[in-house]
C-alpha cells in the first residue's frame, strides 16, 4: 500500500509543478483539469503522509522492544505499539476505499429535476414535498441552488421544477436520488380517507461546463417567451423566459425564473449542456451497471428506488433495503444517513468487483 501511495504523491506533487508552470496556465482547458486532479489527490496525499507516519512509528516500537532493557520503557512501547496497530489497521481500510477510482463526475454540481408521476394532484403536491426536503438538505449543506424552471400543480406542489445546485462534491453525493420515489398516504384531495399511491421521479444529472461539451450555436434556436408565475409586474409583459432547441438531438429546455433574459439564458444553457453531456456519460453508466448488481447509483431511472410510507413513519430504498422510521424528519431534509448508506453500499461493491477482476 505504501508503493501505491507513494507513485499518488508523487503524481501530485508532478501536477503541483504543472500547474506553476507558465506555459499551462495559458492553457485554461489544461489548467482546470490539472487544479481539479490535483485538489481531489489532495485527501490521499493527507492519509498517506499520516500513514507513513504510523507506519515510522510502529518500526521504532518494535526497535525499542527488540532492544530495550528497562521494563517501563518496554511496558510503554508495547501500549504504545499496540495502539498503532490498531489505528494503522482502520487507516489501511478507509485507505482502500479512498483509493477506489471515483466517479469522474463526482465533484460536479448538478442540475436537478423532480417532476409529478402517477396520482394526480398528489402526485404534483409530491413533487413539492421532495423539492422541499431537497432544498432544507442542500441548505443545510452550504450548497447554492437557483431555480431554472417550473411548472405548478393545480392545487400546490410541481408537475414539473428543475433546479442547478451548486458546492462541494454536489453531484457525488445527490446522484444516489435518481429514480422513482413512491408516497403512501392518505392525500390532502381524499375525503375518505384511504391511503392512494403515487409517484415522483427525480432525475441528477452532472453539470457540464463548457469544455465538457462542443456546442455550436448553429444548432441552438432560441425563442423568447412571457414568463408565468411569481415574478411581480414583469410577468407577461416581456419577454425575459428562453427556450432553446437543440436542433441535432430535438432537446428542448426552457427558463423563466429570472426577470433579466440573460439570466435565463445562462441558466437554460447550462441544462441544455448537461442534457447533452448526459448522452455520453449514460454510456458510462451503463458500461459499468453490467459490472454491477444492486446498481446503487446508476441503472434505470425508471425503476422504483425509494417508498415513503406516512402511515408507518417509514422510509424505505429498495436498491440496498435500507429503513428509517422518522419519516418527518427525514422530509424536512435529514437525508444525510440514507445517502451515506448508499454509498457505502456502492462501495462494498466496487470493492467486491475489483476484488474479482484481480482473480
């Protein structure tokens, strides 16, 4: 491990160089890619400088045992010797998770969208619940998030909202909630009260910049429109809302969040690269779901991955059969522990997986 280790700093260190060179930052393309690799070696670089330390310390315990006479002395190196055991033991386990390839995409930000499937107005006024619960999440995780489009249920929530969030590792952590989520619950609408099933789908895509993607603007029609909804004296009255049509692949993407057009049309432009960035990165996504079983953050985006059942107080992911029973809480954005579950479950088995390419 300590080989391995040692080629990623010295493979970081070798960027280091790279990046101070003159004649790469006037490479701007270059230069990101390098700062970006270089900041996400920057955790392995920590552990390793610590580990090699331990791994110091432990050589000079057994030095000392092997040739100390003071008992005392002894006593203390043994204590001391079994304590950086233990701890180089842990470290080599969170070692070999972290050396696991990561997602390319991981640190991206992400462009979210939650739109009303089966049930109704319920399944709208669910839509709503799970666009609040996301945004008390990223609140709470210091992300910025800007609303791209929307359209609203006739009686409350989305049948339709699309945001872009931006932060830290956004993409890494938010790509486990794609998919199918089901509600069971008695829904405002019934005055019998029986429980009704609906569904919401939620789908997080990467955010591609715009050296992830080759988009010519002779293959974009834009059309301006009146934007509806909140927005005060401006709404339908100018024509700040965009819509873009990708004429090659028919993606169509539309924003009217913002009074100013050239908002819109940086926001739209932005989902319009992800959407298109998305065609390539699906291929990945699907070379790996053959090598994968519980396709915890890949696979089809149709398929049910979450229930929230209000009778029962429970929130349950089929994908790795995971329950919690706070379900209020867990509404108002406390999701942190169903993700971190999700993702040691991903990384069970890609460590499984690589485990069986080495056989």
């Amino acid at each position: 491990m300590l080989d391995k280790l040692k080629a990623i700093y010295d493979r970081w260190e070798d960027i280091g160089r790279q990046i101070a060179d003159p004649g790469v930052m006037s490479d701007m393309k270059r230069y990101i890619r390098l700062s970006k690799d270089y900041k996400e070696l920057q955790p392995v670089v920590d552990a390793y400088k610590e580990y090699k330390l331990v791994i110091d310390n432990i050589a000079s315990a057994k030095e000392i045992l092997s040739n100390e006479k003071d008992n005392e002395f002894r006593e203390m190196a043994k204590t001391e010797l079994d304590e950086l055991i233990t701890k180089r033991d842990k470290m080599e386990e969170d070692i070999r998770i972290m050396l696991i390839p990561a997602d390319p995409q991981d640190g991206k930000n992400a462009i979210m969208e939650i739109r009303a499937g089966t049930g109704g107005d319920e399944a709208s006024i669910f839509a709503g619940d799970l666009y609040r619960m996301y945004t008390r999440y990223c609140e709470a995780r210091k992300w910025k998030i800007e609303l791209v489009d929307f359209t609203e249920g006739t009686v409350g929530g989305f049948k339709e909202i699309i945001i872009n969030v931006s932060g830290d590792n956004v993409y890494g952590q938010l790509k486990y909630e794609s998919g199918v989520h089901r509600v069971q619950r008695v829904p405002q609408t019934e005055t019998q009260g029986r429980v009704h099933t609906s569904t919401a789908s939620v789908v997080v895509l990467p955010e591609a910049d715009e050296f992830d993607v080759d988009l010519k603007q002779s293959d974009i029609r834009k059309d301006t429109f009146c934007s509806s909804g909140p927005g005060g004296q401006s709404v339908n009255t100018t024509y700040s809302a965009i819509r873009l049509t990708h004429i090659p692949t028919g993606i169509v993407v539309s924003c009217q969040d913002e009074k100013s057009q050239i908002k819109n049309l940086d926001k739209a432009m932005k989902v319009l690269r992800s959407r298109l960035y998305e065609l390539e990165y699906q291929k990945y996504l699907d070379d790996i779901s053959k090598k994968r079983k519980t396709m915890v953050s890949t696979g089809d985006r149709s398929a049910k991955i979450r229930t929230y059942n209000y009778s029962q107080s429970r929130v349950t992911d089929h994908r790795i059969g995971y329950s919690t029973h706070n379900l209020p809480v867990f509404m108002d954005g406390s999701i942190q522990e169903m993700i971190d579950a999700l993702q040691l479950a991903e990384n069970a088995e890609r460590l499984k997986v690589i485990g069986e390419e080495k056989e």
